[in-house]
C-alpha cells in the first residue's frame, strides 16, 4: 500500500450543485469558471438539451412500394386457417357487425345460480352471464329451455 498517493487519506472538498436562477445571476455565473481555483467551491456546469432527427428521403420506387403495402395491410386475400383447416380469421370487412351471444344458462337458471354459494362452480357461471348481459346489452340471448 505504499505506492498510493497520499492525497487520498484527504477528505475531499465540499461540493453542493447549483439550481439555475432567474434573474441577473445567471449572466453572472456563466462568466465564472467551473471550477474556481483557490477557493475550494465548485458550480454545476449546465449544457443544453438539443434534439437531433433525421430525415430520411425515400427513394420513389421505395415510396411507391410502401403505399401499396399500406393499402393491402388490411386486406387479407384468403381466410387464415389452422393445421386441421377450420377457418380462424376471415376478411373483417365481410364480417357479421350484428353478432348475437347466446348465454349457456336459462335466465331461472341465472337467477337460481346466484343463490348458491360461492364455492359452487353454477355461482360463477351465473355471475359470468350477468356480466355478459351488462358488456352487451340486448345483443345477448339465453338459452332456450
């Protein structure tokens, strides 16, 4: 541990940041140096924020290729089917906008539902159908007896 500076067993000097302030003393301080020598105080030196963007300028057929596959993007050519072929996207433009959700339950059987107790699995059920008949309103059907 000789071969250490003796300066680091020295407690360094003292040093509190400084909060720009409005007014004439900000003027004051930028003519001061960062560090002033000799009297053991420093000030935080402040840099400006500048935000630098790029532009980039397309080639035109770059351009021109890009706004036909905007165009295409929500178009789909063929529906998209799963390994066993049952169909699980279709075109949403040709989709039903009028759906119809038919509940697994009676409405007495919602009601009779709701009185057992929680642990029940018919509980949660019932409980799931009522919040289908708040999220959908009259779009929901019960199922016939």
């Amino acid at each position: 541990m000789a071969d250490l500076p003796d300066d680091q067993n020295q407690p360094a000097p003292p040093v509190s940041p400084t909060t720009p302030v409005s007014g004439g003393t900000a003027a004051k301080e930028k003519d001061k140096p960062a560090f002033a020598e000799g009297s053991g105080e420093a000030r935080q030196e402040v840099t400006p924020i500048t935000e630098y963007t790029r532009q980039v300028d397309l080639e035109p057929e770059v351009e021109s290729w890009m706004e036909k596959l905007e165009k295409e993007e929500g178009k789909l050519t063929q529906p998209v089917t799963d390994d066993k072929g049952q169909v699980v996207l279709d075109d949403s433009q040709k989709q039903d906008k009028k759906f119809k959700v038919v509940l697994p339950l009676t409405r007495d059987e919602v009601e009779k539902g709701l009185h057992h107790k929680v642990v029940d699995g018919v509980r949660w059920l019932a409980e799931w159908c009522v919040r289908l008949v708040k999220m959908f309103g009259s779009k929901v059907a019960y199922r016939k007896k």
